[in-house]
C-alpha cells in the first residue's frame, strides 16, 4: 500500500448541464488551471457522461474557502447557475482514509 | 438552499481501466444493484472518460466496511485487480457540508 496522505479534503461537485454549454469547455479549463495556482490544491479528477462530477482535493477547509471565493471563480460559478448547470450538488469532505492499487506488469 | 443532511460517508473511487474490459459492464451494473440493496447505502453517481469517478454515499464508516466485506462485492474487487483496473484509488471521506442547486424554470 502507498503512504496515506490523509487528512486532507475533497469537494465533489455533482452536475448536470443545460442544453446550451456555449463556452463552457473553455471556461472549466480556466478555472482547473486557475485551481491549480490556488494555495492548498493538491489535485483534480473530472469524469462526465450523464452526471458530470469534479472532485477536487484540498490541504484545508479554508483553502476551499479562498477558492470559493475567488474572483474569477465567483464570475464562472455565477455563469454557471445562469447558462450551463440545470442542477448541481456541491459536498465538502474530509477524506479519512485512502488506499491505491496500481498494476504489476 | 435545500436541507443539509450532513454528517454521512462517501467513497470516491477513481480507477483507470485496462484494454480488456470484458464482461466489465455487467459487473458494475450488479455491483450498484447490490450495492443499493446495503443498510446505510444512500446513493451512488458514475463517470468515465479518461479516468473513472464513482461516489458512493453512505450512513456510517461501518456501512462502507460492511460493503467492502461483501462475498459478491470481494470477488468483484479480485476480477477487477487481475482483468479491468490498471490503477484505483480509495477514498473514504465524512462529508461535512453540502449545499445544492436547481435551477429555475
């Protein structure tokens, strides 16, 4: 098993979208590479078919905080509730435990 | 803002598959259908693209071990080491907060 790095936190952000997603792709590349910067980021999955689901995972609860707050993400989350998203779900965690599994070839 | 109903568990498995996913489909269809017949199972959302999310939600930590344990669900977990997955992380979190959007026809 590979070293647990826990505690830490992820937020899982559940979506599913409008029929008009017009400049929604470029924007969700912003804003992960905007994330990336923030102080805390520790990494990003994204999966979308049906649902669409982000987990981001963060050092603190108030990185997330700062992140939710900031600017240019205030600007595409508000974009967000207007054009893109019919319904979203957003889950603060703290992640107690993790374990990983990788392939012997 | 909808009722927060925070304090339960999430697992957030995130996986890369290998070429050979064979029979693979089947199987997670009945894992989710075993998996919501569980006590304390809450609900469960999937994606995939490059890699695979899936977020199961849960009343307690012994609900999830409870899961992990299950004879079907164990032969899954092997099947899934030796034929599907080339990487899957675990991770067993306690979400704290929630919050939610719907939007307004």
């Amino acid at each position: 098993m590979i070293k647990d790095h826990t505690p830490y936190y992820a937020v899982i952000f559940t979506s599913t979208q409008t029929e008009n997603i017009k400049g929604y792709t470029e924007m969700a590349n912003q804003m992960e590479n905007l994330a990336k910067q923030q102080d805390g980021f520790l990494g990003i999955e994204s999966a979308r078919n049906d649902v669409g689901i982000t987990v981001s995972y963060w050092k603190s609860l108030d990185d997330i905080k700062n992140w939710k707050q900031q600017t240019d993400h205030l600007i595409a989350q508000q974009r967000g509730r207007i054009d893109w998203y019919n319904w979203y779900k957003v889950r603060i965690c703290k992640v107690e435990r993790e374990y990983e599994f990788t392939k012997k070839h």
